[in-house]
C-alpha cells in the first residue's frame, strides 16, 4: 500500500476539509445526503451546525426506539463498565436472560445470536441447508432456497448472489448455486418452484428496500399452508419489518401466522450496537453441534445487555401501537398529498411515497425535504421511503406531512 495522502487542513472551513477527507479516504459505497450529523434525540438529530431534522429513516428501521433512549444508554453504559466480551469461548452472566426475554416475546424455542443482519441471514441459510441434509435427507449439496425478486437480505457474498439488483451482486462472481428466485407476492410462482430438494423460502414480508412493497392478502397464509404440507422451513426475514415497524412485534402478526425461522437485528439494539438473531421454533437451529458455527463478538455480554434494554423499551413504552396508530394517520395523510404523488404505501410507520416517473427522482426531493429540516431516503429511483422513530408524535406526523406537502405543492 502506498502512502497515506497528506490531508491539508482548509483553514477557513472546516465543512471542506471535512468533505475532502471523505472523499479522498472513504470507499464510495454511499452517496449521502449532504448533511452532517453530530446528535441524535428520540425522533430529532442536529447537524454540526445545530439544524434539527425529524428523521425518517430510522438508520433503516434500527432506531425504532428512538436516538440515544436513555434506558438503553443507561444499560449500555453499566454494562460496558463490568464487562463487554469473553466470546463464546466462557459462559457469562448476560445471556441466559436474553434468551429468556427473546423467547418469552417471541416464542423462539431457540436462538442464535450474531451482530449484523445478513451474519443472521447467513446463519439461516447455513442452519436450514444443515437441516435438509440431515433431517429431511435431501441429498447432499443438492438443498434448493426459494428466494424473492427485489429481496433485500444484506450485502455478503451468499446473499447478493441471489438478488436480483444489478448494483448488489455486479461483478462480485461468481456466486453459491442452490437458491431459485420467484416474484415477490406471486403465490403460484412460489409453489411452481418447489420440488423436493426444496428445503426453505426465504422472504420479507413487507419489502423494505424494494420501495415498501406488500404482498397481496392472503399471500402468507398460503404460503404458510404450502410450507407445512411440503416440509419447508419458512425463514422471514423480520430485520427491518419486526420490532414494531409495523405495528406489530413481528410483521407475520398481520397475517396471523408463524415462521419456522425468524430473522430479526437492526433495533434488536435499538441503533447502539449491532446485535441480531436468529430464532427458530421448529428444530432447525437444533443441528449445530459445537465448532460448527459461531461468532466473536455474537451473543457478547454487552450485546445481550443492550438488546434486554432495547426490548424492554420497545415493549413497555408504547412503541409497537404509537406505530400501529400513528402508522394508520401517517399512511391517510400521505395519500391526500398534492403534487406528482403516484403511490402511499406501507403498515404501520414503514411508510414510502413513489413519485411519478417524470418527476425528477427520489433523491431531488430528499434533497428538498433536508431543507425543510425532514431527512427521508429515496430508493429505487422514484420511492421515497417514510419510517421514523417509534416514539413520533402526533404532531410531529402533521409537520412532516406540512413539510411534504409544501415540498410536492410547489412542484
Ligand atoms: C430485510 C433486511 N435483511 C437484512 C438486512 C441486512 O442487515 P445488515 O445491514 O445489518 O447486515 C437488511 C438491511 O437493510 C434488511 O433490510
């Protein structure tokens, strides 16, 4: 590696110097809004320069709880002043209750914990492949994954070689065989799919990257049905859609089924650390035998005490049916919007707007909406995605559609 390129600091800005660091030793694998965060309050972060914003991405729906929650601060702090990390390698004294909480709100008869969403993903996929070999007797190597068009299930190389975004898996081949892709929603593509080496669907129940896009009704329940006649483990991967997002715990409440595995992360920590998790209830996490999975970091002390907190918050606050309630106003208020409004979408406050197509793209109106003082994500060219903090009031529902709407009025 050749040496590191002397920075010169700009003596009259420091904004510019900062910009030039990012752009001379950061990866370009974002392209953020120009906005530079110092603080973070319940559903309000300030810019270096004090600005507020009411922000409505959530860190992608990891910041449920709101920013900084002090219980989950205070848990974290105490924590980390008795001890962070002994790996798996030792038992400590944090795990048992995590298990125990995760289990008693989830129901998980087993749990496996990681950090970052697609390390659960992975674990998944590496757990069912597992159990189709040694529990169904699929043949060896020969384990099929259904999988969705548009999925978004994180950025490791098994994932994205199965998606289906030219920007996810381009030039990162070649890729692990076994997965088969059919359309989100399509029930009858799902079954035509499957054969006996089918040994699981992987699926998000609502698609969050893809722009907030719900199935059809009835799509879970019938797939739920096909799954248990054919012996398929349904994994719903419930990282963005569960912990309240939706207004429920977990997404697959609204369809009033259960998932053999579920896949939860991002507010599992309410945004202070990454800790996911792998929870099953039938008997697929039961084939790891010791040294044939596992993590440093996953299931650490410090962890286990966050995501206690982070569920407790979540559960005892008022967060899951803020989201329900508020969701339902936001959604009404999104569909009166004037202006090149084509779609409202979305189930509790996992909310998106899509624009017409000949309206200037996603990112042109984020851009507008950060100078109102609201910081929103474009996706997919011409979706607006809408997901604040759990803990948004009513009032600041009404600012942010005042915002909106004086942004698409004056188009
Ligand atoms: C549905 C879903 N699965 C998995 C992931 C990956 O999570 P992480 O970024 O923590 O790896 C994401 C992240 O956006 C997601 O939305």
């Amino acid at each position: 590696m050749s040496a590191v390129p002397t920075l010169q600091p700009d003596a009259q800005s420091a904004a510019s110097h900062r910009d030039q660091v990012e752009d001379q030793l950061g990866a370009h694998n974002y392209h953020p809004l120009d906005v530079v965060i110092a603080r973070g309050s319940g559903a309000w972060l300030y810019d270096v320069d004090g600005r507020k914003y009411l922000d409505c991405l959530s860190a992608y729906s990891a910041v449920n709880q709101g920013h900084c929650h002090p219980r989950i601060l205070a848990a974290m702090t105490e924590q980390a002043q008795k001890l962070t990390l002994t790996s798996r390698a030792f038992r400590h004294d944090q795990m048992a209750g995590f298990y125990e909480d995760l289990a008693r709100l989830t129901g998980a008869h087993k749990i496996l914990p990681m950090n970052s969403g697609a390390e659960a993903v992975e674990t998944a996929i590496k757990a069912v492949r597992k159990w189709g070999y040694e529990v169904r007797g699929v043949p060896v190597n020969q384990a099929e994954i259904i999988v969705c068009a548009n999925n978004f299930h994180g950025r490791t190389l098994g994932i994205v070689g199965f998606s289906t975004d030219p920007d996810a898996y381009g030039h990162y081949g070649p890729f692990a065989p076994g997965f088969k892709i059919v359309p989100f929603g399509d029930y009858d593509a799902f079954d035509a799919a499957i054969t006996d080496r089918t040994v699981a669907f992987l699926v998000e129940p609502i698609q969050g990257e893809a722009g907030v896009v719900l199935p059809p009704p009835g799509y879970f329940t019938r797939v739920r049905q096909r799954c248990t006649e054919r012996g398929i483990t349904l994994i719903l991967d419930e990282i963005q859609t569960g912990l309240g997002r939706t207004g429920k715990l977990l997404a697959e409440e609204h369809e009033g089924i259960e998932a053999d595995v579920t896949l939860i992360g991002k507010a599992l920590s309410g945004g202070f650390y990454p800790v996911s998790a792998v929870l099953s209830n039938a008997d697929v996490l039961g084939v790891f035998q010791p040294g044939q999975h596992g993590s440093t970091f996953g299931g650490n002390p410090l962890a286990c005490a966050v995501a206690r907190a982070a569920l407790r918050v979540l559960t005892e606050e008022g967060m899951i049916d803020n989201a329900a309630t508020l969701g339902a106003y936001f959604l009404e208020r999104l569909r009166a919007l004037p202006g090149p409004v084509r779609e409202a979408r979305g189930r509790g406050l996992m909310l998106a707007i899509e624009l017409e197509p000949d309206a200037g793209g996603a990112r042109l109106w984020c851009e507008r909406l950060q100078a109102r003082g609201l910081l929103a994500k474009d996706t997919h060219g011409h979706t607006v995605r809408l997901s604040p903090p759990l803990v948004v009031t009513r009032d600041e529902v009404d600012w942010a559609c005042d915002q909106l709407a004086a942004v698409l009025s004056a188009a």
